[in-house]
C-alpha cells in the first residue's frame, strides 16, 4: 500500500464514518471509534446488575469475505447519499 492509498483511505474515513455512525445503535461496541472490548465488558456487567436477562455475542466466521460487494455498495450509496464515491 502506498502512501497515496493511505491518504485516500484516510479521507474517505474521515468523510463517511459520521454518516455511518449515526445509524449504530448506542449498545453497539464492535469495530467503532472510541469503543472497545472493555468497554463493552463494563456494560454488560452493569446491565447485568441492573436485571437485564442476557447478553447477546456474534461471531460471523468469514462473513465479511462472503457479502456480494454489488449489493453492499448499492446499499451504502442509498444509506449515505454518497453517490459518487461508489461507482
């Protein structure tokens, strides 16, 4: 990978993460700016203590190498308005 690939990689982060994000739910912790596991361990926990009735964990063996990328990018052009970045 290039310097000008990271560039690029950078930006296009930098302009679609928000729009994104604002669709995660607040309970959501996996892969997102600011989150991480033990964060996600404190919430369950007190969730827990708080009488939730359990706790939910995915895990999708090679999902992402399997999502038909035609659809995906048509999906994310309608979510994110960005039309032009996914050609």
């Amino acid at each position: 990978m290039t310097v000008e690939d990271l560039i690029v990689l950078t930006a296009m982060k930098i302009v679609i993460e928000p729009i994104f994000e604002a669709d995660f739910h607040k309970c959501s912790y996996g892969y997102r700016p600011k989150r991480g596991a033990k964060q996600a361990s404190l919430v369950i926990r007190e969730d827990l203590y708080q009488q939730a009735w359990g706790v939910v964990e995915i895990d999708f063996q090679s999902y992402f190498t399997s999502i038909p990328h035609e659809k995906l990018l048509k999906l994310i052009n309608v979510s994110s308005g960005l039309d032009y970045f996914f050609i």
